[in-house]
C-alpha cells in the first residue's frame, strides 16, 4: 500500500573519505537528516542548480535539517546549528559528499551541473 503521507523527513548515511598522510584516506561516517522535498521542490532544485543559481552550500543549507554521530575533537556530540555546520562543511570533502549523498537517496537522481 502506498500511503501519500509521509515523514517531512528522512535520514541517510554519509560516508566521507577524509584525506590523511602519504595520499591515504579515513572514513568518516555520520548521519544527515535531510528534508523530503516535494516533486516540485524538487525540480526547482535541479533547475536552479543548472542555472547556477544554487551551490552545494546553499543546497546542504536547504534540505539538512539535523545530524547525529558528529562530535568535536573531544568526541562530545555537536549540536546541529550553523556555526557548527559551517566547521562541518569546511572540511573537505564533506559538502561534496553531503550533496552526493542526498542525491543518490532522491530516486536514485544524479546531480547536474
């Protein structure tokens, strides 16, 4: 049975491969939760992303909602917030794996430049 109502949101998986020393990485996992767009929200996204009008910063700022398993340098939780997103996103390659992912979870679409 399909319902039409569903959750306003959902939460995946993101898998961030952070470059280490001598060209190594290590993985980095967290949970987004990420805001289920619409069909139409959703069009608007791919339209303004091929129309240069969004980022993937600006992106992430639209449809992450929340997080959970990501932690300061002490491994205390952080509190999902701007500032704290920010840091996040700063270290690279997060923002374009939080984009990947939220992708790859909306009917399998791939994101067009």
């Amino acid at each position: 049975m399909f319902k039409i109502a569903v959750n306003p949101t959902y939460t995946a998986e993101v898998k961030v491969d952070v470059p280490t020393d001598n060209g190594k990485t290590v993985q980095r996992v967290f949970e987004a939760k990420f805001k289920r767009p619409t069909q139409t929200e959703l069009d608007s996204i791919y339209k303004r992303i091929k129309d240069s009008e969004l980022s993937d910063a600006g992106l992430i700022d639209e449809v992450m909602v929340g997080w959970s398993a990501v932690a300061d340098e002490e491994g205390t939780a952080l509190e999902f917030n701007p500032a704290n997103l920010a840091a996040l996103l700063e270290i690279h390659p997060t923002r374009p794996t939080i984009v990947q992912t939220f992708f790859s979870t909306v009917h399998g679409a791939k994101r067009k430049n």
